[in-house]
C-alpha cells in the first residue's frame, strides 16, 4: 500500500511523540501518518531509514555486467 503522507511528516511525528509534545494519536492525525506505522517509528520496532521490500539479488553493477 503507497504511503499517503509527506516525506518530512513522520520525522516531525517521531520527534513530537518522543520528547512527549504530542500523544501519539495527536501527532498522527496532526500529521496524517497512520498511528501504527508511527507507532513502529516511536518503539524502534522498524530501524530509521528502513527501506520497503526484498533485498535485490544483483548489484546495479552485476546487472550491467550481465548485459
């Protein structure tokens, strides 16, 4: 499922939850992340910078290499 909020939003939502300015219902609907995923974010249960999806086989240079 596409993520249907702004790039810059769960940054400000995380920093909000964890230093207690905003609960985490509040700062999910004052910047429209899904309280679940914020949730995820807040207890470290997914790693900053966490990318979607399998790990590619081929390195960008395997795959010009096989061409």
């Amino acid at each position: 499922m596409p993520k249907l909020y702004a790039d810059e939003a769960m940054p400000a939502a995380i920093v909000y939850v964890k230093f207690k300015r905003l609960s985490l219902r509040k700062a999910s609907k004052k910047y429209g992340v899904p309280k679940s995923t914020l949730n995820d974010h807040v207890t470290s249960r997914v790693p900053d910078h966490a990318v979607k999806g399998k790990q590619p086989i081929f390195t960008a240079r395997e795959k010009t290499e096989m061409m």
